[in-house]
C-alpha cells in the first residue's frame, strides 16, 4: 500500500534552539532574558493525570474518564558550560565557572521562593517551529544526571525545568506553539 499524502515537510519537526531564562518581551532577541544555551532537543513531560470511571454492573467497563489535572517538565541536555546556565542547574551556586557543594542552599529549602523563574525555548525556525514557555518553572540539575567528561564527546548537563503554577489563568502554566502567538503573563 502506498501512501496518497505525504506530511509537508514543515510539519516535521527537528527542534534545535536556544534556551532563555527570565524574558521580559517576545519582539526581539535582545529581550529574550539571559542566554542560557544551545540544546539540540527537549522531552516535554506533560504530565496529564486522569482517572478512569468504571460501571461495577457492566463488569468494571470504563464509562468515563476524568481529568485532574497536569503538571508539565521539560529535560534538556545543555551542551553549554557558562556562569549562566551553572548557576540555574546548581542552585544556590554564585554566579561563577565552578560547582561547589554544598552551596548556599541547605536541604530541605523550598525553591520556589528564591529560585523560580521563566523560561523561554526559541527554536531555530521561528515561522515553522514550536517555541515554548514556562510562565514559572524552578530548574535543577537531573537527579539521575551523569555528565560525561571526555576528550572524544562533549560534555552535557542533563537538566530539568519544572512548571509551577503562576496564576489562575487557564494558560498560567506554560505554552506551546507558534512564537507569534506566545504571551508572556
């Protein structure tokens, strides 16, 4: 069987771009925040919770599904090594080319206070591509992370940026589309 259409080719999408932290306008590069780095692709976690609703006097059948909610994350392999992109995978870290532990954040500090903030992908075609924003996300470095130190490859930080709630807004949380639609809030 052979195929009738075939996708154009702006509809697949190889994403590459910048990560930015802390924008303050979406008219120009020079108000995108501060240049955290170049990443070659992000996993976006959704995260949507449902539960599903079963008829007992039908044999457990699924009647319904019920929404209950979503939080959403992004993993990201930074390939930069910067005072920038250390301090927001390190929090608690001074702005400075080393990681030192611990830091200035003791265990069991709540990071939102301190450590929240936006962040803005910019992808490297913005007519055909998908930006995406986190109205408040707080960023550390993967938990599980392993940052290979190698002559052959480049180093990378795994890291993760986690959406918390900014407002009541239906779109609080983050968006994900076209960058001429995109709204800062």
């Amino acid at each position: 069987m052979a195929l009738a259409v075939h996708p154009d080719i702006n509809e697949i999408m190889r994403l590459g771009g910048l990560l930015y932290w802390n924008p303050a306008a979406l008219d120009a590069e020079a108000n995108y925040g501060a240049k955290i780095g170049y990443i070659k692709g992000m996993k976006l976690s959704p995260q949507y919770a449902t539960v599903p609703l079963r008829e007992v006097y039908h044999g457990e059948e699924v009647i319904d599904v019920l929404y209950v909610g979503d939080s959403a994350s992004i993993t990201v392999l930074v390939r930069n090594y910067n005072a920038t992109t250390l301090g927001l995978l390190f929090p608690g870290l001074n702005a400075t080319l080393a990681v030192k532990s611990p830091g200035a954040i003791a265990p069991g500090t709540l990071m939102k206070s301190s450590y929240k903030g936006r962040l803005l992908f910019v992808p490297e075609d913005t007519t055909n591509q998908l930006c995406l924003i986190f109205q408040y996300c707080i960023p550390h470095i993967a938990e599980t992370a392993k940052i290979a130190m190698s002559h052959k490859d480049e180093s990378q930080f795994p890291c993760v940026f986690q959406v918390i709630r900014k407002t009541d807004d239906a779109d609080g949380k983050y968006y994900l589309g076209p960058i001429s639609g995109a709204v800062l809030r």
